[in-house]
C-alpha cells in the first residue's frame, strides 16, 4: 500500500529537489520542495508535515536552525538532514538535537527510500502509542465504572467528588468488584494524570522484598544488589502510587509506610540519605480492616491516614441490573479482539447470567462472557455456552448434572454431548431442554428424532 506521508523538502539544489520529489512520489509519498530556510519554516508553520528532509548548509539559515525551530513547532515531526560539505560533527550535532537521521550528497536513491520510510514508520508507531494511551485514558474515565444501580451511582458521585484532591483514598470491596478500575478512574479524573499512576500489589510481592520494591535501594544494601534502584514511592513523584492488598503489608512495613504519608520522606535501602517526594497514595482491600485492626494486624494510626475517604465497591449479586449492561460492554470489548462476530446474548443465557450470585463479581462475569465468545459458532451467546462457578444462585437455581467436553472434541460432537445432557436432565422433554439450552425447540427437533438419539 502507498504511504500517504506528507514530506516538506528543503534544499536550494532545484535539480536535487526535482529528483527527490520524483524518487518519493514512486514511493506514495507526497513531496513539497522550497529553496529557502524562511520559505520551509513558513510553510513548515502554516501546513505543518510529518516529515522534513532539509539541507545543513542553506543561503540563508543553517539546516541546523531549521531542525530547532521545526521541532518548536512541532515536538513529533521527522527530521532527515542532508549534506554535501559532510562534516561528521555536523551531523552528529543535529543527531543530538533530533534529527532521525541524515543522508549525504550526491543523493543516492535506496538511502533516501531507506531513511524516509524507517522515519515514516517510526512516526506512524509513535502516533499509535499515543492513539492506545488516548483510548486506555478514555476507558479509565468515569465509563469505566459500568453500571447504573444506586450503588455505582453513588460510587460515581464520590469518585467526582474527590478525584480533583489529594486526600488519600481507601478503596474496600470483595476481590473482583473493580477496586483498580476504580484507582485508574480517580488518577484519570485528577490534576496529577499526566504524570501516571504506579501500581503495586502488597500480596503478590514478598514481604522481604516488598520494601525495596516500594522504597528501593542502593548498590550492596544487600546479597544481590549490584547497583541502585528507585523504588514505586520514586517513580510515583509527581503521580499517584496505587497499593493494592494493602492489609497485607507487614506491621513492620506499615510503619515506614506511615513516616511517608506524614511527611513525604523515606530513606533507600542502603542510604542514610532522604528523599522528598510528592505522592497521592489509593489503596485497596479486600478484607474487614475493621477487624484487622482489632486483632492488632494493622495499625490504626495508618487506617486513618490512608482513609481519609472511603470508597465501597458493591458486589455484583446487590447490583444485578448492571449485568446487562457490563455483558455489552464485554461482548464489544472481547468479539473485537478475538475478530468474532458476536454481538448479543439469548434470553436464556441472560437469565441464567441475572439468577447466578457472582462470587466472583465483575471479574467472574468478564471471564464468562470471554470464555463463550471463544467457543460461540454463531452471533449470539446461549445458556449451554457459559461456564460459571458453582455457587447456585439468589433464586436457588440448580445447573443440573454437568457435562465433560475433552480438549480436542469437535464442535458438532461437543454440542451434541450437551443436548444429550439437556435431554436427559428435562426426562427427555424438548421443549424444556431446548428453554434450558437457549435454542428453538424446532433447531433441537431437526437435531433429534426421538429423546436420546
């Protein structure tokens, strides 16, 4: 496919130019040529190109000016220098100040080619990381949080409410209610966004490491420490650190941690030296802290530094109107990635998705709903496609006798083996069995003649 880049050239060689322009456009590309330094800013200013090729030596302004004031006006513009009086400090001057690249006179074809499509490409991946950080900034707004129960109504309202701040944030909820969602969509609401959010999680780390992971540390304060390290609190400066599991930490670490939010210093590992920094701490559990402190397993002097807000996540079975609307949302989010044309639930399936309980809340339902989409045929997701734990459910709905399909098995015997199973579990009733399947009784009538067969 033809590369649609737009290319302003700036050389006072017309004949060099003519040839350049000629070279490019077999290539797809688009070429401007100006003679002067002023005209190529002008233009430069005013229309703006994803890539520029200039000259170092031009009669009126350094090539090398020209490369400044472009990147002034645009921080994400290509450079490509040119030269013919080839010193090497030269370009390797205008390599230090951003250039791409740069090609030396007389202008031969494949290095021109070479260089502008590798800077072509360099740009275009540039632009869709920004295109990826844009979209994941979006979703980690306050669409996020799906849902329009009262509970995450309430939630939505508090996280507007305080993201602005820099209060500390206690976020409690049952593992899989969206605890870290909900630490994205407060960093991505406040003043501190563009300097990131750094995540950890207390549990997943050792607690003999856990220190230095969050504080780091200097070359030999331990067995292993070849050289300095900074830690979560430093690469948050500026940001929000998120501590996840955070009733894990130990007593000892949690009064390190407490020093930090009073005054915003710590000391590396290793170092006798301080270190101020500016951090917004979330953090979030999953356990009664309540009850941790009273059994002396947190401090409480920490609890309150860390909850000077408290924000509840719902679990799923106390919001069951939002299943539908989490269900479309994960429906998009994996047929998309997984290239599948499914776009709807049947009626069955989604009963069955409103009468279970979700003992593994919003997390539970995501997996479920990517599961199906896996192995869905067709464009709708039925009851006999979703795998959910075995918990029953509010109304004390019972699944049956469950159904054992080997890794291998083709789709028509696997569907075959759960019809089976469906006849059987309804005594060999259709009508019930193709209800309990989410299919037409006349789709299961075709499949058998008689119960059984």
């Amino acid at each position: 496919m033809p590369q649609r880049a737009e290319i302003l050239l700036v050389d006072d060689e017309e004949a060099l130019c003519t040839a350049a322009e000629k070279i490019l456009a077999k290539e797809g590309y688009r070429v401007t040529s100006v003679n002067t330094a002023a005209d190529g800013l002008a233009k430069f200013e005013r229309e703006g190109y994803d890539l520029l090729i200039t000259d170092l030596m031009l009669p009126d302004l350094e090539g090398i000016q020209v490369l400044k004031r472009a990147k002034e006006l645009r921080p994400t513009v290509e450079v490509i220098v040119i030269t013919g009086h080839a010193t090497v400090e030269k370009a390797v001057e205008a390599m230090r100040l951003g250039a791409y690249d740069f090609i030396e006179k007389p202008l031969d074809r494949t290095a021109l080619v070479k260089a502008v499509s590798k800077a072509v490409e360099k740009q275009r991946l540039a632009e869709e990381n920004r295109q990826l950080r844009e979209e994941l900034h979006q979703q980690r707004g306050e669409d996020a949080l799906i849902g329009n129960s009262e509970g995450m109504v309430a939630v939505k309202k508090l996280i507007r409410q305080i993201a602005a701040t820099d209060v500390s944030v206690l976020v409690q909820g049952e593992s899989g209610t969206g605890k870290e969602v909900a630490a994205d969509v407060l960093h991505n609401l406040s003043l501190r966004r563009d300097k990131g959010i750094v995540k950890i999680s207390c549990a997943a780390i050792p607690e003999t490491l856990l220190e230095s992971e969050l504080f780091g540390y200097e070359r030999g304060a331990f067995t292993g420490a070849a050289g300095s390290k900074p830690g979560k609190f430093e690469l948050a400066d500026g940001g929000t650190l998120f501590l996840d599991e955070i009733a894990e930490m130990s007593p000892q670490l949690q009064a390190k941690l407490l020093r930090v939010l009073q005054d915003g210093r710590f000391q590396r590992l290793g170092s006798t030296k301080d270190i101020q920094v500016d951090v917004r701490v979330i953090s979030a559990t999953h356990v009664d802290i309540h009850q941790a402190i009273a059994e002396k397993k947190f401090r409480e002097d920490l609890y309150y530094r860390l909850n000077v807000v408290h924000v509840t996540l719902p679990p799923l079975r106390q919001r069951s109107e939002d299943i539908p609307l989490l269900t479309e949302h994960f429906l998009k989010k994996y047929a998309a990635r997984m290239r599948k044309d499914v776009r709807t639930v049947a009626a069955a399936a989604m009963e069955q998705l409103l009468n279970h309980s979700w003992p593994g809340n919003v997390r539970e339902l995501e997996n479920a709903i990517q599961r199906a989409i896996a192995v869905v045929a067709g464009d709708t997701i039925q009851s006999f496609q979703l795998v959910l734990l075995p918990s029953g459910s509010a109304a004390g709905q019972s699944f049956g006798p469950s159904v054992t399909i080997p890794i291998g098995l083709p789709m028509a015997e696997a569907e075959e083996r759960i019809i089976h199973a469906a006849l059987t579990h309804c005594d060999g009733d259709k009508e019930k069995a193709a209800k309990l399947l989410g299919i037409s009784s006349r789709t299961l009538y075709r499949r058998f003649s008689k119960p059984g067969s």
